[in-house]
C-alpha cells in the first residue's frame, strides 16, 4: 500500500467516522456526549489531522529522495 492510498483510506475512515458521530445527535444530546465529544472525538480528529499532514510531508520527502536518486538522461 502506497502511502497516497494509506492517507486516502485514513481520510475516508475520518469521514465516516465523523458523519457516524453527527448520527449520535439523533439519540444522544446531553451532557455527557457533550463530554465525550470534547475529551475524545476532538483529540482524535485533532490527532487525525496531524497525522494525514504528516503523511503528506512525508510521502513528498519520498517523491523529492527519488527525483534526487534517479540517474539523469
């Protein structure tokens, strides 16, 4: 798996995880989904979004170390 595919199967998982939560709204709107929300849905988007950011930086370091290491024509 190539990590362009890894970050797109990551991103659609945030997707899908996102549109499940907003679904919870439906059957749970209190304090204590209010709490969750706050202690673990927003760190994990948070750490989600730091995640594909890094991702990316990393798989154009690749691209730049291969561009770099091909032989010129």
């Amino acid at each position: 798996m190539s990590m362009n595919s890894g970050q797109a199967k990551l991103k659609d998982a945030h997707k899908a995880l996102m549109a499940q939560w907003e679904r919870s709204l439906e059957g749970w709107d209190d304090q204590r989904r209010a709490d969750f929300h706050g202690r673990y849905i927003e760190e994990l988007d948070a750490r989600l979004r730091a995640a594909m950011g890094a991702i990316g930086r990393l798989s154009e370091a690749f691209a730049q170390a291969r561009r770099e290491c091909e032989p010129e024509r």
